[in-house]
C-alpha cells in the first residue's frame, strides 16, 4: 500500500511531550521525513529585560531562565558581574557554591531520570527519582526558604552561611541516595526492556556531534571528555577529585548511563566539598543596588551545567546595568539542530525518546 | 593558548587586531573578507567548536557588532572574533560551510537584530509569530512600550461594564 506524506503536529500540548515545546513533523506511514523544532512558546525575552534592570535586579530573574537546574544560571551571572567589577569571593563561598550547584545537578539528573523512566513506562523508579528529588527541594528549603528558584548565589559570594546542621542532613541524605543506587540499576540500568528500549534509538557519531555543536552528555556519550569544570575549573573545582564519564556509542542509553554516572560523582564532589570546605567569610559586601556602576567592559564565561557547557557575554557600557547580555545555553544547540537530525527516519514512538534522552529544557531555548 | 598562535593569525592575515586581555581569553577584530579564512584557519588549530554567536546594538554608534565565540575540547582559551558592520539594512555573509550550527545562532541573529546572513537557507521564524514591528532586541525597540501599546488597552473589568 502507497503511504501519503502527511504533516504532524507534536505539541505543546501533547502527552508525548515535556516542556513548552513543539515539533513540526512530516511523517510517512509511521516514520519521520523530516522534523522542525519550535521553540517559541515562552515569550520572555529576558535578554532584553536584563538591559533595563539594574545589576542587583537581574539576579533575581536570571534563575528563572533554566526552571530545572536554576543554580548554574546564578553562578554563571555571578561570575560575570565578579570579573566585570572585579569582586573577590571567598574560600568557604567557593566551596558552599560547589555543593549548591551539585546538589542542584543531582536534583536536574533525577528530574531527568524521571521523565525518562516514566516516558519508557518504569513508573516505580520514576516515582525513587521523583521522591529524592523532592527530599533535595526539602534541602533547598531549609538553606534558601526556596524549593524551584533558590537566588542564593549572588556576586560576591552566596546569600548567607549553611544553617547549623546542614551538612549532617546532605550526608544523610546522600547516604540515603547511595543506597538505593543498587535498587536503581537492578530495575532500571540494568534493566532488558530499557536496552532493548534505548539502544541505537537516537544515536549519533562523535563527527557529526562536534560539528552539530553538541554538549554536555550529548557530547560525551560520543566519547568526547569535554567538561568545563576539569577544563577550565570555576569556584574550587580544581582542589576536588573528580571523574568525567564518558560513553562511546551515542545513542540514548550511552545519555541515560553518563547521567547515572554523573549522579555518583557529584555525589562525591558534594561529600569531599563539606570535607574541605574552610571556615570563614560567605559573600563580600557589593555596592547599594541602586548605586551600584559597573566599569566599562566585557567579559565571557562559562560553566557546566546539568546540559551542558552554560556561558554568558556580558558587556557593560559603564552603567548601573547591562549594556547586553547574551546565554549560550545547553539545550539550544542541542534541542533544534540535533533534534532534528536524529528525528529523521525515527520512528512516531521515537519521538519523546530521543527528546528526553537529549535533556532539552525548552525555557532555555527561548530568549 | 600560547603566543605562537598570536604571532601567526597576525603574519597570516592583514588588517587585523588581536587583543589578549587575560590569560586564555583573545579578541581578533577582523575584517569582512577575512572572516571565512580566520574562522577556518582556526578550526584547523583545534578551535573547532563555535560556542555562540552574539550580536550587540551599539546604537550611538550607529553600527552593530557580530561577536563568533570559539573554543577547544583541549585548551581553556575561548577566542572571540569580532566585526561591526553598519546598522542600515545589515548583512553578513554565513558562516554555515565551516560551522554548521551556526545555522541557529544566525537564525537568531536574523530575528531578533534583523541582520540579514548571505548563504544561510534557513532565515526562518525561530521564536516569534507573525511579527510586523522592528526588530525586537534593537536598542530603539523599547519593550516597556510596547506592551503598554499591546496590552494596556485591553479595557479592565470596571470599565468593560
């Protein structure tokens, strides 16, 4: 039987679908032609916002940019107000940062393992992952009085010292999470129906990743070892011992597996962080917000977030706010152009596999 | 990065300014027709992965500036290329036959700067829909404006009745 081309529309609104997102698809019987991602359903704009908000102002808004991983959109804004205005931060701050931006890629990587195992239709350890993770939104709570956006991380430094106590309940509860690390990999990792599910779906090779501009696992399930906390290490990175997993295959189980080891380092940074974390100061004192002038200048830097390497040009023309300010985020080289290369020839049941396992955020596509 | 590098970008293309304002950072102003030879010739010095593309309005100035961010899976430089162009019915040529994800970042450039890149298929809507106004992220768009315009007239609840 000849089979028609037709043209499908997938999301937002559809149940295969995570995130205010959508994808155009030209589909013939049930395998795909070709695929348009469209990112535009947010309408923010906060780019442009940021340049009519002071310095203080912005960093409130910035968090909201990723809502999954909000930490590493701080850090990063943090950092490029310190080397505009030339702030020093703090030892114990560096370290206090640390454990906040691991905490916060764990809690991403079990976001993530949820919706990947519940797409898949493992709802038990969806529900394991979906269960640490709140314990770890209760952790933010008690530090930060917030669960999703924490606002912690400010230039300087970090809003306020750990609360008495704090250290004792993140080892407890990474001990915790350690524990059922075996329970994890026997029903999920480990688990026949998720090879069978995973394997050579979504795969890619390390050629045609580089020059699509992957990151994070994308790109390391490749085999590539790219990491911006080994190659250019931030806050205390480079005082702490850790492993970058890598995979060789590229397709969605070499992602699923990277994020599983993932988990277990940034465990370990988070324990050898409260290990050597000094005593001391937490932030250096920033200007009155409303006083505050930044220097003339520009500056670009980087940080590895939960997907990926997260940068941030910022200029100042010498004001009390941004001249421009411009994200290079994860999910936006990763959600469009890769998407929708490994879209094509996939299969319709494909679709929220393949967009799982590349960790798109959409609110971080948008601008 | 060393200097080595430094000293041969400079000997191989005239017209050109490198800066190197902190360590592992460089800035090369360039001109239009060096863009594709530069961009290239560092790709080939293990500068193979384009991080962004990032427009500024420097609207006193009249001129926009396309910023092409490089860097390398082994070194910790980040390179960043500069050229500014004139504000009046910009373009620039793409960037597409060396990096292909460029595709996106000049997408993005095209909607919201209203740049337009020579060779690039693919100057598409990426964000908006059915946009008639200026393009958005131009200084002299004024945000704060325009959903005054847009939204401020809808009439509230008291004075519907």
């Amino acid at each position: 039987m000849s089979q028609r081309e037709l043209e499908l529309f997938f999301g937002p609104q559809h149940i295969g679908m995570v995130g205010n997102f959508s994808i155009t698809l030209n589909v013939k019987g049930d395998r795909i032609v070709e695929a348009k991602a469209n990112p535009g359903y947010l309408h923010r704009g906060f780019e442009k916002l940021m340049e009519y908000k002071n310095w203080t102002q912005n960093f409130p808004m910035v968090c909201r940019i990723n809502v999954i991983e909000p930490d590493s959109m701080e850090m990063v804004y943090a950092m490029a107000v310190e080397s505009l205005a030339g702030i020093e931060v703090p030892e114990r701050a560096h370290y206090i940062r640390m454990i906040v931006l691991e905490l916060a890629r764990l809690a991403s990587h079990l976001f993530g393992a949820w919706a990947y195992s519940n797409m898949l239709g493992f709802d038990t350890v969806a529900q394991w992952a979906m269960a640490y993770r709140d314990y770890m939104l209760d952790l933010f709570e008690e530090l930060v009085g917030g669960r999703v956006y924490h606002i912690y991380i400010c230039p300087g430094g970090v809003r306020r010292d750990l609360p008495d106590g704090f250290e004792e309940k993140v080892m407890k509860f990474l001990q915790a999470l350690g524990g059922h690390v075996p329970d994890f990999d026997a029903a999920f990792f480990n688990n026949r129906i998720f090879y069978e599910r995973a394997k050579d779906i979504g795969k890619i090779d390390a050629e045609e990743a580089v020059e699509l501009g992957a990151t994070g696992q994308v790109l390391r399930a490749v085999g590539i070892k790219y990491d911006i906390r080994k190659i250019e290490p931030y806050a205390a990175y480079n005082n702490i011992d850790f492993e970058v997993p890598v995979r060789e295959d590229g397709d969605a189980y070499s992602r699923l597996w990277v994020i599983r080891d993932e988990m277990l380092q940034s465990a370990s940074i988070i324990m050898q962080c409260i290990e050597k974390m000094p005593k001391g100061k937490v932030y250096t004192r920033t200007p009155n917000p409303f006083k505050w002038i930044i220097p003339e200048g520009e500056t670009y830097v980087r940080v590895e977030s939960s997907r990926g390497e997260l940068g941030l040009y910022m200029v100042s023309n010498g004001g009390n706010r941004p001249y421009r300010v411009h994200f290079r985020t994860p999910s936006f080289t990763n959600g469009i152009l890769i998407l929708e290369k490994l879209l094509e020839n996939a299969s319709i049941a494909d679709v929220g596999n393949i967009m799982i396992s590349l960790y798109v955020v959409a609110p971080e596509i948008d601008r | 990065m060393d200097n080595a590098l430094e000293k041969e970008i400079k000997s191989r293309f005239v017209g050109i300014e490198v800066f190197t304002p902190q360590k592992d950072r460089m800035t090369i102003k360039i001109r239009k027709e060096n863009l594709l030879g530069i961009i290239k010739f560092l790709k080939d010095k293990e500068f193979n992965y384009l991080t962004a593309v990032t427009c500024v309005d420097w609207i006193d100035e009249n001129e926009f500036e396309l910023i092409y961010h490089l860097s390398s899976f082994h070194d910790p430089a980040h390179i960043m290329i500069k050229k500014r162009i004139p504000r009046e019915n910009p373009s620039f040529t793409s960037i597409i036959p060396i990096f292909k994800n460029s595709q996106t970042y000049e997408r993005e450039i095209h909607e919201l700067f209203g740049i337009y890149f020579e060779g690039n298929p693919r100057l598409t809507p990426l964000f908006l829909e059915n946009w008639k106004d200026k393009p958005p992220f131009r200084k002299d768009f004024d945000t704060r404006e325009y959903v005054k315009e847009t939204y401020d007239s809808i009439p509230t609840l008291e004075e519907y009745k």
